[in-house]
C-alpha cells in the first residue's frame, strides 16, 4: 500500500516513486484524504501572514500618534508667528486639526484671521496631510482658492517625511505674507465646480524658482483631477 508524507522543503506532499511534489490539484485526485491537511496547513500559513499584516498596521498607527503627539506638543508649546492650535478640535481625534491664523503685520492680510484644516492619513508622515482653509473666512489670493483648497508644492510632490506641521504653517505665512495684490486664481470658478472635495486627489503644476506655488492649469483643471 502506498503511503504519502510531507516534503520537507516545500511543505508539499510526496509519494513513493515521485520524483517531485504533486500540485494541490493533482494531489487532490491521487489522494483525497490528504487534500484536506494541505488546505489546512494554507490556512495556518494564512493566518500568520494575516497576522504579521495586522501587527504591521498597529505598529504604523502607534507611530502616527506618537509623531501626531509630539507635533502638537511643539504647535502647543511653539507655535509661529500668528499661529494658534484650537484646542476644541483635537478633543475627539488626534488626526484632524483646525488651526487658527491671523494676518501677520505690514502684509495685506493683516488683523484677518482664518482657519487652517489638517487631516492626517494613516501612512503619516510618509504621505503629506491634507491641508486647506475652511470657515467664513477664505483668503483672496492667487494660489488659495475659494473653496479654501491651497496650490503650494510642499503639500504635495516637495512634502517629506523631515517636514512638519510647523513647516506648513510657516510655509502658508510667508505665501500670504509675499502677495503683492488680493486676487483668485484665473480659473477659479471652473476648478470649484469640477474639483474633488479633497486637495490631494488634483495634480497641481508648479513652475517658477523657489518658493513659487504658481499654477499652470493646462486644458482645464478636469484633465488634472484623479478619480
């Protein structure tokens, strides 16, 4: 009588005269009753594979607060200039922020005061957050459109892991503080009705020297939306 046992190399099944392991299929036809102890040793595999990916994910959500946590410790304890974490808005989450703003002195935007959204994705800080103004207050400027979506190339292709919270706000400063005239951006009207309600989903052009956010728009800002 032929008897089948386990390869030891690639946890296939062997039988006698076999010079290799039998596939699921055929091992199947050739011996029934060990077609079920293959399908239970891929389902053990399986479940430590599903359970490294799981410890995966809990270690990058651990991350993502203790790197959340310490950067509002710094906007708390350090804000910039103008800058203010409203408190009420992390009271329930840690990965969705409102930060307040006012127009810093000598600028066209001085005593305004506006409202900076933040939300923070679960791959933070490798992927940028999502910034954008909200409230009743949007500022007029060329690359802030009114529907508060921002065009500035460090939250998106210029973002890295290095940078923070505090690197966008700064960031955000000094792009009101350098406006030389309150204007919308030329194609404002179509991209508020065509746009996707998150900033990250359009591809923004960028062009100019450093620290330019100018916005070049090519055949209509629907071409440029991801879906």
């Amino acid at each position: 009588m032929l008897t089948s046992h386990l390869c030891s190399s690639c946890l296939g099944l062997l039988s006698p005269g076999l010079t290799g392991c039998s596939t699921v299929p055929d091992f199947a036809v050739m011996h029934p009753a060990s077609a079920s102890q293959l399908s239970s040793i891929h389902t053990k595999y399986t479940k430590i594979d599903d359970d490294v990916g799981g410890w995966k994910s809990l270690t990058r959500k651990l991350a993502r607060k203790k790197r959340l946590q310490k950067e509002l410790l710094a906007l708390q304890n350090d804000p910039p200039p103008g800058m203010t974490l409203n408190e009420k808005s992390v009271q329930n989450s840690i990965t969705q922020w409102i930060v307040d703003m006012e127009g810093a002195p000598g600028t066209l935007y001085e005593g305004e005061k506006f409202q900076l959204l933040f939300k923070f994705s679960s791959r933070y800080p490798f992927d940028s957050p999502q910034v954008m103004f909200t409230g009743e207050n949007i500022p007029i400027h060329p690359h802030v459109y009114s529907n508060g979506h921002i065009c500035l190339s460090i939250l998106t292709e210029d973002w890295s892991p290095a940078l923070s919270v505090q690197s966008v706000c700064l960031s955000i400063i000094s792009m009101l503080s350098s406006c030389k005239e309150k204007r919308r951006p030329p194609d404002n009207s179509f991209y508020v009705r065509t746009c996707n309600k998150n900033p990250k989903k359009t591809k923004w052009w960028y062009h100019g020297g450093p620290g330019s956010v100018v916005t070049q728009l090519i055949v209509g800002c629907a071409l440029l939306i991801k879906h």
